[in-house]
C-alpha cells in the first residue's frame, strides 16, 4: 500500500562506486523502498553501480519512479542506468546539477567521495544564499560523516560561516529518520533560482 508523501520527489546524492561498504549499499537499497512505499520519486545521478545503483534499484525494484540525470561523458564511467523511468543526458556537470535540484522538493546525501561532498555543499550555500529553501537531510551511518559536521562546527567556530549555517543541513542515523525529518522539515519555492547565481 502506498503512503502519501508531501514530498513528491526528493533528490539523493550518493557515491557511484562498488568499493564503499556494503552496508552502505544496504541503507541505499533501504531508503530507495521506503520511496517507493511512500509514492516519492527519486531524483539522482543516473549511475546504475555503487549506492547510486543500489537507491535506483530498490526504487525501481518495489515498483517506484526513478529519474537520472547524467552527463554525456559520464554515460560509460559512471554506467547510465537505462532501466531508470527517466533518463536524462545533459552536457555537463553544472547542467546535471542544477537539473537535479530543480526536480526536486528535498535532498537526502548517503555515503559516497568527492563528488557527494561537492553536490553537498553546493545546495547547501544555494540556500544559504536564499535561492532555494528545500530541506536536506545527511544520513550518517555508524559515524561516517562525523567529521563533516566537525568541519561545519569549526567553521562556525573560526566566523566563517554564521551559527545558523549548521542548521542548512540535519543529520540522522538512518533512512527512517531522514524521511520523518524531510517531512517535518517547511519548504520554499520547488525552483531553484539558478539564474541569480
């Protein structure tokens, strides 16, 4: 039975390899059901391996929609997952994410490397600066992203960012808290103003 979901589609951002803890691929195959159960669409990278592979699947597996947005170059890297709904190629990096964040109505980050990290703390300074107001929501298994939050706490600490800007993101234990969290979470306008940037 599916659950009614204020938020229609929400957008992960994860890691695209096989060489991360399987467990890891196990809370993105959580999550990806827990979408689906509820009628939220997931918004993501495009990428049919590592937790990217795994969130699309399960989404897809228990009967969910699944849009990818890739990059051209990225088609054979990062394996574009054909089997998604939707799958949409774009000419760059900067295209794919602002693509993303336009689909969606909220951010969940899973484990992943520099790319996760990047895509991050570019929506995060988007509403930092106002153009969106889109919740996003980090889910930190067994303390994985622990020392990111040490970082952000630093840099409230040293003035370079202001105290509320440890609030842009919350950080939770697991797929279950992240959805209550999103759901409880006010949102803004669901366009980000990418033109103002």
């Amino acid at each position: 039975m599916i659950k009614s979901s204020s938020l229609k589609s929400i957008c992960v951002y994860c890691g695209s390899s096989d060489n991360g803890p399987a467990a890891h691929r196990e809370l993105a195959r959580d999550l990806g059901r827990r979408m689906a159960a509820n009628g939220t669409r997931l918004v993501y990278g495009g990428g049919r391996v590592g937790v990217m592979g795994a969130v699309a699947n399960a989404v897809l597996d228990a009967g969910g929609t699944v849009t990818g947005v890739i990059p051209d170059f990225l088609m054979q890297r990062e394996h574009g997952h054909h089997d998604v709904t939707t799958l949409e190629v774009v000419a760059n990096m900067h295209e794919r994410k602002a693509r993303m964040a336009e689909l969606s109505d909220a951010f969940i980050v899973l484990p992943g490397g520099l790319g996760t990290l990047e895509e991050l703390f570019e929506i995060m300074t988007w509403r930092q600066l106002g153009l969106h107001n889109k919740p996003i929501v980090l889910i930190n298994p067994d303390g994985y992203w622990d020392s990111l939050l040490g970082i952000i706490g630093d840099m409230v600490a040293a003035g370079y960012a202001r105290p509320e800007c440890a609030d842009l993101v919350h950080f939770v234990a697991d797929p279950a808290a992240a959805l209550s969290t999103l759901e409880a979470q006010p949102t803004g306008p669901t366009h980000i103003e990418t033109g103002r940037l």
